[in-house]
C-alpha cells in the first residue's frame, strides 16, 4: 500500500532529521511542509529523505496541511498527518503508523 507521512513543520531543525528519518522505515513516502521555517529545517528535512515542500511565509499549520494533502493525496492510498510533537518517540510514530499496513508488509520500529 502507498502510504505517505505528512508532517507540517515550522522551525524544527533541531529534531526533524530524527523524525523523518525513524518514519521513512514506516512509510512510502515522507513529505515535510515546511511552513516558512527561518532555521533550516527544509534543509535538513531534505537531507534525512523527505520530500519538502516550502511556503516562503508562515501560513499556519492549516494551510501547511491543505498543500501536503492537495499536491499528494491523490497518489497515495493513505495519507497519515504527523501532528504529535517531533520530539515523540520514534518506535511509538512506526508502531502507529505500522497499524496502517497490511499484515506482513508491517516494518520494524526504529
């Protein structure tokens, strides 16, 4: 199954690395919105796997959403929206998100 991560992000550059990097092992696909950080987070969101989309401003974490989903909703089965704090726990993220996948396509938890 085609599944995507979706987390809106402003101003986490000093943990969205971690975190696309523990999700990319639960998911197809990781896309970081980047909701016009000023910290480099699109970087390294970049850097650790993700697909990044980039608003040049703040638009809030609505719009950060509605951009995710309205560019990959359609080539994906499933869309999972990260809202929880990056800082989670990673093996609690890919066991969420593990719940998703179908019986023996389920991966390990970083």
């Amino acid at each position: 199954m085609n599944v995507a991560a979706l987390i809106p992000a402003f101003n986490e550059a000093g943990s969205i690395a971690e975190v696309v990097a523990g999700v990319r092992k639960a998911v197809s696909h990781v896309i970081v919105v980047d909701d016009g950080s000023t910290d480099g987070t699109a970087e390294r969101a970049r850097a650790a796997g993700a697909e990044v989309i980039e608003h040049a401003v703040n638009r809030g974490k609505g719009e950060a959403v509605r951009t995710g989903i309205g560019l990959y909703a359609l080539n994906c089965a499933l869309v999972v929206l990260l809202f929880w704090r990056l800082h989670m726990r990673l093996a609690q993220v890919a066991h969420e998100l593990n719940k998703t996948r179908p019986a023996g396509d389920q991966q390990q938890a970083p």
